[in-house]
C-alpha cells in the first residue's frame, strides 16, 4: 500500500536538509528562499513548499503548541555540553513523567532510552529521545508524519532540570549500522 510519503522517498536525505535549513528561517522569508533553490529539481521545491506549508496536527490535539520552546544549545552554554544532556541520568532515573529502563543508544543527536511512565498513565514501553540541540524543530514535523516507517511521537515536554525529551514509538529491531553491515550494503542502499 502507498501511503503519501513514498513519493518522497528517494529525495527525503535532500528534503530533509532544505526542510531544516528553511525551518531556520523566519517564516515570512521561506517561500523566497524556496523559489531560490534552483540547483534542486522544480518538483522538489513544490515537496518542500507543500512540507513547509502544512499545518501542525496531532491526534492528541494541539498539546505540541503549547509546551515552552527550549533551545538546548543555550541549556548547555550554561551548564556544560554533555553534562547538561545526561546529567543524573541511570536506569531508574525520572525524566519528566517517564521512568528510564536502559540507554538504547546515543549519536551525534542526543541520546535515546527505554523508558515507561512512572505515574501509571501509559501502560507502554517508548523511546525515550533527549536530544542535544534545538528540538522544537523535530518536535514539530515528528507530530506532522504518519508514516509506517517513522517512529510515532506520543509525547513531549520538558524534565525538572530543563532537558527537552521526546516520547517515541519504541521499535524493537537491530541498529541500522549493524543492519547495512550485515547486509553488506552499497552506500546507495543506506541511505
């Protein structure tokens, strides 16, 4: 089955650059700075236009407008690069509501736990993602994806020491690094 993303597919590493370097912009600035984009096919600046253009939903609601936007970049000017993303964080540790189980992994964008909710309210496992810089931007498109090959966000906001954290849908599976390894993949096929 199709579903509206797979069109993309094929340019989503260059989609996803332009998205971020436009999402950086003022929004009354994106539309020239799209047009302007004339080393990219036309039918990729209509994607990227149509991407920029699209209203935030969520089926929870409006909950992502309303949760304070934090820069991480300022938050760890203040308090030391990787101390300010892990500080006190260790299996059992709280993060706003979730309760941290173990790392799964961490890279060049934050780090990532399992974690569950320790007030009880969600009965679910997720992907806890604490991410090291700005994340109002990813917040914002995760809650606009519906795709079956995107983690789902279910939640967001910020912990007690003003570390922003992403609840995602946990997909249980091999790192991908370990994946395209294995499978002896060209570079072409990873990304």
């Amino acid at each position: 089955m199709n579903g509206p993303l797979d069109a993309i597919t094929p340019d989503w590493p260059l989609l996803s650059r332009l998205l971020d370097e436009a999402l950086d912009l003022p929004a009354d600035h994106r539309d020239a700075w799209v047009a302007a984009q004339q080393q990219v096919s036309p039918e990729v600046r209509a994607t990227l236009a149509r991407l920029l253009a699209a209203p935030l939903r969520s089926a929870r609601g409006d909950f992502h407008q309303t949760l304070p936007t934090v820069l991480l970049a300022e938050f760890a000017t203040r308090s030391g690069d990787r101390a300010a993303t892990s500080h006190d964080l260790h299996s059992g540790a709280a993060v706003g509501p979730w309760r941290l189980l173990y790392e799964i992994g961490e890279g060049g964008m934050g780090m990532l736990w399992l974690a569950q909710r320790s007030d009880g309210e969600l009965k679910r496992r997720v992907a806890l993602k604490l991410p090291r810089r700005a994340w109002t931007r990813e917040r914002d498109i995760l809650a606009t994806l519906e795709h079956p090959g995107i983690a789902r966000l279910y939640d967001s906001g910020v912990d007690a020491f003003e570390r922003p954290w992403l609840a995602l849908e946990y997909v249980r599976g091999r790192p991908v690094d370990v994946h395209c390894r294995e499978a002896s993949l060209s570079a072409r096929r990873r990304v």
